[in-house]
C-alpha cells in the first residue's frame, strides 16, 4: 500500500488497485451513474452507487448501494431488462467480509427467507465468480452460480 491506500501493489510490484479518482473522473463517474438510473425501473432509480449486477441460469441480480451502510437487492428473471419492474427488492442489506483476499458477502432477509450474494474474489479457476444462495429457516433451498458480472463487484 502506498500514500494512505492510494495505490496497493501485489508482492512482484503489480499494481492491483488505484483509489484516486480526479476531480474530472468523479464528474464522469456521477454522469455515468445518473444515466444507469435513468435505464433502471423507476422505484429503483434512488441510490447511491451500483455495486454489482449478476447473471445465473435463472435470474438477473442487482445490488446498490443506497448510502449509509445500507444495501438493495433486486432480481429478474433472466432475459428481463433492469427497466421492468423486478420480481422481488430487499433492502437493508448488509455487506460482510470474509478475511482479507476480498470474499465478501451480501446478505437480505425477507421474514424467514436470507438472500445471500457471494462474491468469489479469491478462488480456484473452477469457482465461479459468485453464488447466489436462498435460505429458508436457516435451511439452503437455492444455490445458482453467478456466471458472469456485468458490472464489477
């Protein structure tokens, strides 16, 4: 890590995360994110920041950031566009790291229902990028890989 976090490199001096934006890219940054909003169904429009969106066998999932600590989760069937309305929006969920390689984990409750979104950052080549899991009572009664992120975790 250099300069307060700034710049973090592996331990062959690759460099694995800049957290600089110029004044110029935040501005970017903020248009981009206002342009998503307008593409999303309108009770979604209201966030912070996407996190990620995620695509399984079966379902389209989204997550944003709503600011404070707190988390929305959104899902379609998949094929959907983000612009109908979802099958079902969670929110106050949480963020939980799994140690220090950057796992972490999204988890949504919904009266005896969790939804858990794992993110796989360190893995074998066999893992996939995430997992969605759905627990009933504590029991799991769904798990769908995450093929592929199309907005990055």
């Amino acid at each position: 890590m250099l300069d307060q976090g700034s710049l973090w490199l592996d331990y062959d001096g690759t460099i694995t995360a800049v957290n600089y934006q110029s004044d110029a890219e935040k501005r970017l940054m903020d248009e981009l994110i206002e342009t998503e909003k307008k593409s999303l169904y309108p009770s979604l429009r209201v966030l912070e920041a996407p996190v990620l969106v995620g695509v399984t066998d079966k379902f389209i999932v989204r997550i944003d950031d709503l600011g404070n600590s707190e988390y929305r989760y959104a899902v379609w069937p998949k094929g959907s566009q983000e612009s109908s309305k979802p099958d079902l929006i969670l929110k106050n969920g949480e963020i939980v790291f799994d140690g220090s390689g950057g796992n972490h984990y999204f988890n949504f409750k919904n009266g005896n229902y969790v939804y858990k979104v794992n993110v796989i950052v360190m893995g074998s080549d066999q893992d996939p990028p995430g997992l969605l899991e759905i627990y009933k009572s504590d029991k799991l009664i769904l798990t769908q890989k995450i093929t592929e992120f199309l907005t990055s975790p």
